[in-house]
C-alpha cells in the first residue's frame, strides 16, 4: 500500500469512527448487511443543484451517502433507502468470508463490509480529483454479488504431498501458483458451475491439463462468458493444440449438464505466453457468439471482444456518459477507444453523426455487426489507434461537438488529447477505469482550455479497489455561452 492510500485508509477510518460515536449510523448497523439487500451509494442534490443534507425519505429513495460541510465544517451523513432489506431466501453474504481472499489477492474488500469499501473508494477518488473537480459521489450496486459477467479459470494438474489432482482456479496474486477456486463470490454462478464441471469431465475424456513448465498437455484456460439478460453463454475452451479428442461427445456430454450453453467455442493458444486466448478460433456448437442487451439496443459479443463485466452497473455508467454530453442531435460525436461500439451506438439515436475509433479489429467487425442489427446509419467504425486517427482528423480541419474517450487503465496520450483539442468539441467526456491516470489527463486538459465541471463515480467492480469515473469537461467559457449548469445525478 503506497503512503498516499494508507493516509487515505487512516483519514477513512478516522471519520467513520467519529460517525459511529455521534450515532449517526446506529440504525444501519442495527439492520441486517446481506449482500442482496444492499443499497447503492451515491450523492444526491436537490431541484436547484445545491446539496442538501436533510434525512429524506420515500419509497424510491436510494440509500445515499454523502460529506456536506455544515454552518460549523462538519460532515453530514444522507440516507435514504431504495428497497427494503431482501432476507428471506437470501443467504447473509456478509457472515461468509471468502476462503481465497488471502491468495487470491483480486478482491481487497471482499471479507469488509460493502458500504465501508464504497466509502473508501469516494473518499480515495474524492481527494485525487479535488483539484480539478468535486465528484458527485459513487454508485453503487443493490446487489454487489456475483457481477462478473466474464470467468476466466486456469486449468493446472498440483500435487498435495502424495496426492496429485487437476485444479481449476486463478493465478494467486504476482505468481503463476494456480489457487483452486470452486465457488467465487463476484463470479456468476452458472460460470462457475461450467467450469467445475469441466474440471470433473476431464478424467473421463483423457484430457490432459497443461503444463506450463513441460509444455505438454492440452487444455490450458477455459474462458465463460454469460449475457446479463438474454442469459445466453459462451465456453471457451483454451487448448495448446487445434485437436480435442472426442469433441463431438464431449460437446454433447458438457450441454447435457448445461443445456443453457449457447455456443462453445474451442480457442488454440501454442505459444509460450503470458496471454490467456490464441488467434485461431474453431466453432464447436452454436454461433460462436453471443448476444446481450444494453440501454436498449443489442449487442453480439465475441470471445476476444471487449465488454464491460459488469452489466447492470455498464448500463447506469453508459446513460450518464450520454446525460454528460447533453445531445440535441445537432452533433458530431467522436466515441474513442470504442470496443464493440456500446457508448457510440448508445448515444446515436440523440446525435447527428457518430464516429467510432478502436485498435482492436476483432472489436471493430462487431461493433459494425452491432450497429446493423441495431438499424443505426448515422455512426460509422474505424479500425486505428485513436491518437493517430484523431491526428488526421485534426490536420484535416475536421471538428467535432462531443467527445468520448475510454482510454484503457494506463489513460490518454498527450497526441490523442492534442488531436481532440484541436477539434475544439464544446464537451469532451472522460470515462477513466483508473483515477490516478484520469487524475494525470485531467492536469494537462485543464492547462488546454479545458475544465472539469462534473464527475461521477461508479462502483464497476465492487470488494476490489477499482471503480470507473466519468468526468464533463466543457470549453472555457462553453458553460456561459450556452447558459446551461451540468445535470447531476
């Protein structure tokens, strides 16, 4: 833990002491904490765009928590509450404690309390941003349990003293030490299910695990992906050579357990590498991909594209993204680092023209599917590094009203925030999967006319210490121009 986050730690424990000693959270903590009954986080304003730290209540309220300065420069606590604490049929999450946590090392927060992390996290994000922005406050998740959409297992053959065995499992944290893994507590369920079914299938079909040492072997990673609400699924199986003896029945034998798998798909990786998928890909049952639905449109999701984990929190993270960018379909939108086209497809409807831009071809070729099935003609994809084709767009006097950029974990790069300076968008929408690098990018808009009035945190991947922040930045003096203050949440 760097001395920064520690500070942090100790500034976030502090305050919530002095809250629990004032009695300001006696009732929550009297109130069951299951994991299925617990409520989103976020900040909240009234009609007039002012903090307000009255006790509200209602049947729709979302528990809120939120650090107001009163008259005297204390903090004060909101809540309010959405739904009502779900304990029948539910298991009590919070009394179970993840037995990996400690090897694994993936979920920082999973044997803590959920409100705590939420907390943790606005506080860490709320000092990084300071000086450029005051965050709006976290979303959080109702149900911060068994999110992940995409499972990854590793496939090892161990030996415990005398006793050898294949595992399935995780790479235990800064090693290539396989922690078997039979049940995680942000994986969805069915994914695990498959996974472990594989594992017992193996013996039975005389498969071979892989043996990274050796390099021999055959299966090697088996990769499930579940769509959030159409409930289809694709397995991946992840082998070091392009034969699978007995495919035909071992197909049949895996869709008898689990006749919900929609598509298998058997992935060659021969190379000694660090990367989970190879190039090659062959169709063993199904389409070979899935389809899911998001903000109303669907989308067809491949084995090597990339899609957010997690569904219903993807879904609140897309629609501020587009409330940022206040669209009155007069715009040139520009969606950089665009995946499979989500936010670009999302936020056609309310513009003129949409340009995406992505890197990954794999990406590109279902984000032109997607828009198709989805009957969008006014967006168009390009398969380039974002940088260089906003360069060329620049040199070429091309403009453009609004912006998105979802760079990847490491931000931006000073040519792609150049380029898209240049074309002088009124709104540029920042959607950063890591603060300290948004934190960064935000230092050099800010120098190039550009400033932050408006961020917004979501909690995308909750008990780990990451989340995803969408920041407005509107040109110097676009605000008063058009005489419009951002919507908050």
């Amino acid at each position: 833990m760097s001395d920064r986050e520690f500070d942090i730690k100790k500034a976030y424990e502090k305050w919530l002491r002095e809250e629990q000693k004032s009695g300001r959270e006696k009732k929550d903590r009297q109130e069951p904490a299951g994991g299925r009954g617990k409520r989103a986080v976020r900040k909240e304003t009234d009609s007039h765009g002012k903090k307000d730290g009255r006790e509200l209540t209602g049947d729709r309220g979302k528990q809120t928590v939120r650090k107001d300065a009163d008259s005297r420069g204390k903090k004060d606590i909101q809540k309010r509450q959405d739904h009502p604490v779900k304990t029948q049929g539910t298991e009590n999450k919070e009394s179970v404690v993840c037995p990996y946590a400690k090897r694994c090392g993936g979920c920082s927060y999973i044997n803590r309390d959920y409100k705590w992390s939420l907390g943790y996290k606005e506080m860490k994000v709320r000092k990084l941003l300071k000086p450029w922005v005051e965050l709006s406050g976290i979303v959080g998740m109702e149900d911060p349990y068994h999110y992940r959409n995409k499972v990854h297992a590793v496939f090892a053959h161990v030996r415990d003293g005398h006793r050898e065995r294949n595992v399935a499992g995780i790479y235990e944290q800064g090693t290539h030490k396989v922690v078997p893994v039979e049940k995680c507590m942000i994986e969805n369920e069915k994914a695990d299910a498959i996974i472990q079914d594989i594992l017992k299938m193996l013996s039975g079909f005389k498969i071979k695990v892989y043996d990274e040492d050796t390099g021999y072997g055959l299966l090697r990673h088996v990769l499930v992906r579940t769509a959030h609400v159409t409930g289809q699924i694709m397995v991946v199986l992840v082998l070091s050579s392009p034969i699978l003896p007995g495919k035909n029945n071992f197909v049949k034998a895996l869709r008898e357990k689990h006749p919900e798998i929609t598509t298998i798909l058997l992935n060659v990786n021969d190379e000694q590498t660090s990367m989970v998928l190879g190039e090659r890909e062959i169709v063993l049952y199904g389409k070979g991909y899935i389809e899911d639905v998001l903000c109303g449109h669907t989308f067809r999701i491949s084995a090597k594209s990339f899609y957010q984990v997690n569904s219903v929190q993807t879904e609140k993270l897309y629609r501020k993204a587009v409330e940022y960018a206040n669209l009155t379909g007069h715009e040139r939108v520009i969606d950089a680092y665009c995946g499979i086209g989500t936010i670009g497809i999302t936020a056609a409807s309310k513009a003129k023209e949409v340009i995406g831009v992505e890197l990954n071809g794999d990406a590109v070729r279902d984000a032109v599917r997607n828009a198709r099935e989805n009957n969008i003609r006014n967006i168009s994809f390009y398969t380039n590094d974002a940088g260089d084709f906003l360069s060329k767009m620049a040199m070429d006097g091309e403009k453009a009203e609004v912006v998105f950029m979802d760079p990847p974990r490491s931000g931006s790069t000073e040519k792609f925030m150049s380029s898209a300076v240049s074309m002088s968008p009124g709104r540029i929408i920042y959607i950063s999967c890591e603060p300290e690098t948004l934190a960064r990018d935000l230092q050099w808009l800010s120098s190039h006319d550009y400033k932050a009035v408006d961020a917004t945190a979501f909690d995308m991947f909750p008990f780990t210490e990451n989340m995803e922040v969408i920041v407005l930045l509107t040109k110097t003096g676009s605000l008063k121009k058009s005489g419009r203050k951002p919507e908050r949440s």
